[in-house]
C-alpha cells in the first residue's frame, strides 16, 4: 500500500522553517563529508603505496666522519666487509646522499632519448613539452645494491665493476615505468640516453621503486640507477636481514662501523629500519588522516543528533495528531513509515543540494589547492550514507511516536 504524500507535505509546511533548516544541515554535512571521504581515500592510497623495496627487511645506518684526509673509497669498501660479515646481514651497500625511496633525500636529472631532443630541452631550459626527454629521480650506489635493496631485474643486467669504477657516469638502469615512457612497447635495454657529459647506454630495467619525494611534479616511479658511486668521509649503509633481527643488526653495525676506521659519529636517528623512515614520511599524512577522519565522523553524529532531535520534538507536538490517527484506523506500522516518509523527503532534499556543493567544493579545492577532481561515483555513495543515517536517526523517535495509545485522542489540552 503506497504512503500518502499529502499529510506529509502538510505537516512539512507547518514546520518549514525548522525543515529548511534541516535540510541545509544535511547538505552541507554531504558536501562536506564527500569531499573528505576522497580526500581520505587518497591520503590512504598515498600512506600505502609500496616503495618496491624489501620494506621489513632493510636498516639503514649512518657514519659521519670527521676526518678530511680519510681514504673515502678506502674506507666504505672496509666498511661493507664489516658489515657484511656481521651475523643475520644477507647482504649490505653503500647508498649515496642516503637517497632511498621516501627518503627526503632527493637527486634530479634530466634525460633525453637523442641528442636533438637534448638540444631542444637545453634552449627550453627544461624538459618540459619535449616528447623525447623526461626529469626523473637517481639513486647510485655501491655493488651489491640490487640486491640488498630487493630490486628485480626485468631486463638487461647490473652493472659491472668498471663501469662502477669510472669518473663518470657510463650506464643506466631505468624503471619499468621510465623505460614505457621513453620507449613504448620496447626493451630500454641497448638504448641511449643523453645529458651526461654524452650519450649514455641502458643496461638493464628494474620494477618500479618510488622517488625520495613524491608529488614533486613527474611521476612517482621515474626512477634510473646509476652506476657512478661517489664515496665521502659521511656514509650512509643499507642492510638486509630477516624482519626480527633488523634492531639486533642495527647495534651490530654501530658497533662494527666504529672498529672498522677512524672517529665517526653514529647518531641515534642515524640507525633506522626503513619501517621507521617510511613512517616518519608520513607522519603529517596520517596525522591529517586522523583529523578528517574525527571532523567527518563528528559532523556525521552532529547531523545524525540534529535529525533524531527535531523528530523527538516533532512527535512531542503531534501528540493528539498520533493519537487521532490510531483512532480512526492508522496501525503502528503506518505511524513508523509517516515518520520515516517524512524524515526521507527532508534529508533527500538535502541530499541533492549536498551533492551539487560537494562538486562545486571540489572544484573550488582543485583551483586553490590543486587536488584531483572528485571521481562521480562518490556522490552516490555520499546520499545512501546520508540517507542510512536519517533513518537511523528517526527510528527511535518514530518507534516513540506508534507507542502513542488512541485513547490520547479524547483528552483536553
């Protein structure tokens, strides 16, 4: 039996201020709560994007010295026997700058597939709009870092001793998505890139690994190795063992590091698992996290609060109302839908203009704060959601209102 608009619509006008205003509430908690809801979800998929390491495997350790005169390249090639004598160490390099995926520690460059490209890139002063050039993110290190950080070799080979034992830069090793952008549907190895004191051979492609930094203008996963290592008196050391021994590791090698060469100072935030690094990447992101995550869930309870309220004081007002309807036939179940009716066609007039704020809001936050546009299917979900709370919210004031006995009908007052 379909639900009679028509005492619904004139209850709503007799209270249509309280109803406007209703209305609004929940609009601008959908266009609010949308937007967060995608803010969250991006956040979330930011917090968990893998780096392509061995994440749980890897501590990271570093030695500042504070002789001038050391034999740098001396002393690092010490330094990874020490360590990788050590018990539980599967393998250990040397990393230069600490650069690391989410690391902070960021080196740029710029490449081309050919020398014109190059030549365009130089007069433009960047590789911008220039088919054949990409900016990406390098990472150098010494032998062993293939293995020691995880990375898979898709293609092509590591690099070789004297290619890691010349001045320069003699041979590259690209991402998966670094080698697709320069060369579609082709193996990068044997290709040649320039911008490095002359061309430059690929050797080999790795899977995907993330920038020190993300966010910074290219893609995340433009990423080349080289084999150029360039040792200094400071060394940052990567190590890799099973998960449980990785603290146990970390004050081997302190204490390792400090036998194997002259004075250098291990500082405590100089001995790290890759856990820690990543998570202190994130901190502000999932702080962030947390505060959308309370607001929304504190607007919600605030709207869910303002909507069992007004139909708690409604109900409170139709008292006789209620009780002249079970007298002349209404059941209990009629009194619960009148009610839930009722609260639907206000919280789904709401529910539209909230949708319509939400996209208008994101397009606001897309000019000002540069954030992707808001994918449609979030409005959707946003109106049941708004939609479940508002019958929640009713119910027990609803339930309250079939309790009302027909003998309410003849009293006075």
């Amino acid at each position: 039996m379909a639900l009679p608009l028509k005492p619904i619509l004139s209850a709503l006008r007799h209270h249509r201020l309280t109803a406007m205003l209703l209305t609004l509430q929940v609009a601008l908690t959908c266009a609010i709560v949308i937007n967060a809801g995608f803010l969250l979800v991006e956040r979330i998929q930011r917090i968990t994007t893998p780096s392509g390491l061995v994440e749980d495997e890897l501590s990271v350790v570093t030695a500042r010295g504070v002789d001038e005169s050391t034999n740098a390249a001396a002393q690092q090639r010490t330094d990874l026997a020490a360590l990788r004598a050590l018990d539980g160490v599967k393998a250990a390099a040397a990393i230069d700058d600490g650069s690391l995926p989410l690391s902070s520690n960021i080196d740029m460059s710029g490449a081309c597939t050919s020398q014109a490209d190059l030549d365009r890139a130089k007069a433009a002063r960047g590789t911008e709009g220039i088919a054949g050039c990409i900016s990406m993110s390098i990472y150098s290190g010494s032998d062993g870092m293939l293995e020691t950080l995880g990375l898979r070799l898709r293609a092509g080979r590591d690099f070789t001793a004297t290619e890691r034992g010349a001045d320069k830069i003699t041979a590259v090793i690209v991402s998966r998505t670094l080698a697709q952008r320069l060369w579609p549907g082709e193996s990068p190895v044997g290709k040649q890139l320039y911008g490095f004191q002359g061309p430059v051979p690929v050797v080999g492609m790795i899977d995907d690994i993330l920038s020190p930094v993300l966010g910074i203008g290219v893609d995340d996963h433009m990423v080349m190795l080289t084999a150029r290592s360039r040792a200094g008196i400071s060394s940052t050391y990567v190590l890799r063992s099973a998960p449980q021994d990785r603290q146990r590791v970390l004050r081997a090698a302190a204490v390792a590091l400090d036998k194997a060469g002259p004075v250098r100072l291990i500082p405590e935030d100089g001995q790290r698992t890759y856990t820690q690094i990543r998570h202190d990447y994130f901190q502000r992101d999932t702080t962030m996290l947390g505060l959308l995550l309370a607001s929304s869930l504190a607007l919600l309870f605030v709207t869910a609060l303002g909507i069992g309220g007004l139909a708690n004081f409604w109900v409170g007002q139709r008292t006789r109302q209620i009780g002249i309807r079970r007298a002349v036939g209404a059941t209990r179940r009629d009194i619960l839908r009148h009610f839930q009716a009722e609260n639907f066609l206000i919280v789904g007039a709401g529910v539209v203009l909230g949708m319509l704020l939400a996209y208008g809001l994101n397009q606001l936050l897309m000019r000002q704060y540069e954030l992707d546009r808001l994918p449609l299917f979030y409005l959707p979900i946003g109106a049941a959601l708004l939609w479940a709370l508002g019958q929640l919210a009713v119910l027990g004031p609803a339930l309250r209102a079939t309790r009302v006995p027909p003998a309410i009908a003849t009293r006075g007052g």
